[in-house]
C-alpha cells in the first residue's frame, strides 16, 4: 500500500499546484507541507526548503498509506472518505496538538476546501493503485513461464 500512496501522493501533489492558481491573490501562499516541513526540519535556503518539502510530503504519504493497508478492496466511495480522514486527523488533530500550525477551522475556507479535495484525490489513487498492484501480482506479474530470456 505504501508503494500505491506514493503514486497517490504524486496525483495530490499535481492536483494542489493546478489547484493552487484558482485560489485569490491573497491566499496563494505555501500549502501546509510546505509550512509543516518549515517548522519541523528548518533549513537554509528556499530551494533546499522545496527538496524538504517534497521528500517530507512522499514520506508522509508513504507512511499514511502503510497505515491504511487494507484499503485495497474498498469501494470508491470507501476510498473518497481516505484522504478526507487522513486530512482531518492532521489538521484538526495532531498537527494542531503539536504546535506545528494552527487547526484547519483558523485557515481559510478556500484553502481548506482545496486541501480537502486534493485529499480525495490522495485516497481514490491510493485505493485504486493498490488495487491495480494486486491483481498484477496475481496475473502478468505471477507465475508462468519466462519466454523472451535468453
């Protein structure tokens, strides 16, 4: 599962730059990773801030996924509510509760609302890739004879 979330992850992380150009002038400033990654491991520069961001992100995503392994065989109405969860218990939970930022009701609604899809977007993915993965374990990555080696 955690493989399938870091293609998850990948979609999320499409669908928050796409997104993030819909929001007002005012509200189009770092989205959470990357203020999350700047509280927890600060460092010099932006562009080493970026490669922190983006390997915290995966990491996270990676990590969130392993959490939800038996998500290969919901529904995709199942899977909708994944992400939706995961963003919940970090922005109103423990991201909030360990001083990192302040909870998603203080953020604006705009923000919250992109977060929240891109999350769905992280689940559906999720789900589904693992699912992809499974049943190719089960067929053209199973057993059978080789053909082509030498």
């Amino acid at each position: 599962m955690h493989r399938a979330a870091i293609v998850g992850t990948a979609a999320m992380t499409a669908a928050m730059r796409r997104l993030d150009r819909l929001l007002p002038a005012g509200e189009r400033y770092p989205l959470p990773p990357r203020e999350i990654t700047e509280q927890v491991l600060p460092g010099p520069s932006s562009k080493s801030t970026a490669d922190r961001t983006i390997a915290a992100h995966f990491g996270f995503g990676a990590v969130a996924g392993a959490l939800l392994a038996g998500t290969s065989g919901v529904s995709r109405t199942r899977a909708s509510v994944l992400g939706p969860a995961v963003w919940a218990a970090s922005y109103l939970g423990w991201i909030p509760a360990a001083g990192i930022l302040r909870p998603a009701t203080s953020h604006p609604w705009r923000r919250n609302a992109l977060m929240l899809g891109v999350h769905v977007v992280w689940g559906l993915v999720t789900a589904g890739t693992a699912k992809e993965l499974l049943a190719a374990r089960g067929s053209i990555f199973g057993p059978g004879e080789t053909r082509d080696a030498p």
